[in-house]
C-alpha cells in the first residue's frame, strides 16, 4: 500500500532552489522521512535527476555514525559533489548532528545545492526551528494522514468503516498499515509511552514525569474544552495524587506542543477583533494517540470529530482559532462560540461542528453564532450524516462530514 502525500509533495517541489534549507518537522513517525527518501526521490528521479547528484544520509542509522560528525559530515558531502550541476542533499534526522546549523548555513550558500532535512526530537523538534538557521530556513509541516489519503489508498472501504477506524486509530502510517486492530492499539500504546513521553522527558529535563503524564490524560479527556493552566492546576489538586503550580502546568504544555502532539487554538473575538488571553482549547494531532493515551476507554464521536475537522483545517494550511462573538437580545447580553475560525492570507471561514441537527431548535443553535457575525466571509456547519449541501437565506452552507473531508474544495462550495 502506498500513500502518496501529494499535497506535501507539491509544497516540496514549489519551493525547491530557492536558496533555503527545506525544514521538514512534524510529530515522530508522521512520515517525514518517507517523504524525502521516498516520494520526492522519486519525483527527481523522473525529473531527470541523476541518481549520482542525489545524496541521501539517514542519520539515524548506526551505518552513518560517523557522519553525525559535522566536519565528516562536509566531507562526505563536499566529495560527492564533483561538477557544477544541481545536487540535492537530504538528511534526515539532522539533529543527531553536533553544530548542524553551521553545517546547514554552508550549503545554503552554495548556488548548485538544495537542501532538505527532517529532524524528530532535541532542538530540532521544536515550533521555532526555523530560527536555528538565521532566516535561511523554510519549514513544511507535515501531519499524520488525513481521512481522504488513506481513502485514496484504501478505495474498497466503505465511508462508515474509514470513518470509525480513523476516530479509534487515527492517520499514524504505521498504525493503518498493522495487520490486525489489537496491533493497532498495541503500536499506539508502546508508541506514547517509549517515544513520544520518553523524548518529552529527555529533552526538557523533566524530573517529574509522572506529573506530566498525569497532565497527558487530563487534557486527553477534555478535548475541545476552554481550559488553562489555573484550571488544570486545579484540577491536579481535586485528584490528590500530585500537586503542580500553574506555572509548571504551562511549561508542561508548552512541551506538548513543541512535540506536536497537541495545538492549542485561542480566543479570538470576532467582533471587536482582538485575541482573549486565556482560557483556551487543546486538540491532538492524532487523534489515535490521544485514544490510546485513555486506553481506548472515552471515544466520544462528537469531540473527536471536533478534533478531526481542526486538523483537517490545519493540514489545508490554515491557522485555526475559536470565534467568540456577543449576542444581544434586549437588554441581554451573552458570548458564545464559534467553534472554528480558519484563516488563510486574506480568505476567512467560520465553521460550527455538529454532530447531528435532530431538532430546529439544536439547528438554530448553530446557526445563530454565525448569523451574529455580521461579515460577508463563508459560514459553514458541518454535521456527521451525508446530507445534501444546503444553503439558507443567510448564505450560511450545511454540508455532510464526508463531504467536508474527502472534497478538497468543499470550503468553496
């Protein structure tokens, strides 16, 4: 089986020779390295590239330990390199490397070499990573599969069986490719506990890791619920086990983050057009991870839909915030929410995520957040049945979640 990830591929291929070092981050096992070593090697090969200006290095490999020397890193490269032609030059996990960004820097200068590097854990796994290379660096996030690649690649599942093993297991390549669900969880499980926690650990000194796995399945269990550090602090506290300040709660997440295996969306008052400092909401990249995290014990559909739509937005390439927006009737005045608003440059769209519409009254409850925004971009409700597409008197679109996730368009429908 073969996943394409041609949306990442193509991101590759616009920016290649532009004199930058192609930073590919992601969370552990998202398929960075497939990407490079794989799929855009093919895509030089059958662009003509010759196999002999293609220099690839895992730098993982104990075969290559020595390369993990900066200076024998140069050397091997420099002595590959041996005409004026265009070389291309993929390392993978370029943080094993002691001074990789002076390393990285000297080829950026050079006019016949592109650079590509991924990079899983220490600094290299990190939001800024951008920095390390003095404004030579240009990042592609990648992210577990989504629910149309794996469709794609796997045509002879029917909609509702994709749909219920993507909400259990989520889009870790690995994970759709284990024979069996019992190997699925048993990969997931082992996966959180000896690579994504363990790097966490390591990376950040954290003396208290039973802290921090504590703080793990509290925000597991509450997905798409505002929260902040006052209140996981007080949450830490009505469980009696471990006491934690708000401070190190933050820090704490901040962690999660930096390893992407949570986003964090913001407040943003539509209205007044300003970011709320606090509270805020958390979702999983993979939200397989997050499943096994629970021991696959709290598989609420409606959250993790949630979960899933915001990541589908991110993947797109928007940023993602929660819309707040005050309702006044009379003297009357109540803030309520916009579950997502997506913006991309200067396109904008307010999505609502409704598990089911059963009533009018739950109908306008949806609606009514986006009726009071008062702009002229796209609305959009989003349920879990296939429906068709509907538009009311407002412009404001209601469409299937299917629809929504395997139609690369369906924003613009």
């Amino acid at each position: 089986m073969y996943f394409a990830r041609k949306r990442y591929l193509d991101r590759l291929v616009a920016h290649k020779h532009n004199h930058m070092v192609k930073v590919v981050t992601g969370i552990r096992r998202s398929g960075k390295s497939f990407l490079l070593f794989n799929i855009f090697y093919k895509h030089l090969i059958n662009e003509g590239v010759a196999d002999d200006h293609i220099i690839m290095i895992d730098l993982e490999n104990r075969r290559n330990k020595t390369l993990r020397d900066p200076d024998a890193l140069m050397k091997y490269i420099d002595d590959h390199i041996k005409d004026g032609g265009m070389y291309y030059v993929m390392l993978d996990e370029i943080q094993l490397v002691s001074e990789f960004e002076d390393v990285l820097n000297s080829y950026v200068k050079m006019p016949n070499v592109d650079v590509y590097v991924t990079g899983s854990n220490s600094r290299f796994l990190s939001r800024d990573v951008i920095t390390e290379f003095r404004g030579r660096g240009d990042e592609l996030r990648i992210y577990p599969l989504s629910i149309s690649e794996i469709a794609e690649a796997m045509p002879e599942l029917g909609w509702e069986q994709l749909w219920q093993k993507y909400l259990r297991y989520g889009g870790l390549p690995l994970t759709i490719l284990s024979p069996s669900d019992e190997d699925r969880e048993s990969y997931l499980k082992l996966l959180f506990k000896e690579t994504y926690i363990r790097d966490i650990v390591e990376r950040n000194s954290v003396q208290n890791d039973m802290a921090l796995e504590t703080l793990l399945d509290i925000v597991s269990s509450s997905i798409g619920s505002m929260t902040n550090p006052s209140k996981l602090e007080r949450s830490f506290n009505s469980l009696g086990k471990v006491s934690l300040s708000a401070s190190t709660i933050k820090g704490y997440l901040d962690y999660l983050e930096d390893a992407f295996l949570i986003s964090r969306a913001s407040r943003y008052d539509v209205k007044v057009k300003r970011y709320i400092s606090t509270p805020f909401k958390y979702y999983f990249t993979d939200v397989g991870l997050r499943n096994a995290r629970l021991n696959f014990r709290q598989i609420e559909e409606t959250h993790l839909m949630e979960n899933v739509i915001y990541n589908e937005l991110l993947v797109r390439g928007y940023s993602v915030d929660v819309g707040i927006v005050e309702l006044r009737k009379g003297d009357d005045r109540k803030q309520v929410e916009i579950d997502f608003v997506a913006n991309r440059g200067s396109q904008r769209y307010y999505i609502q995520s409704a598990y089911a519409l059963p009533t009018e009254e739950k109908q306008q409850q949806e609606v009514r957040p986006l009726r009071a925004v008062g702009d002229s971009f796209k609305k959009i409700v989003v349920v879990k049945d296939d429906i068709l597409l509907r538009r009311d008197d407002y412009g404001i679109v209601t469409l299937g979640l299917r629809q929504f996730l395997t139609d690369d368009n369906s924003l613009n429908l």
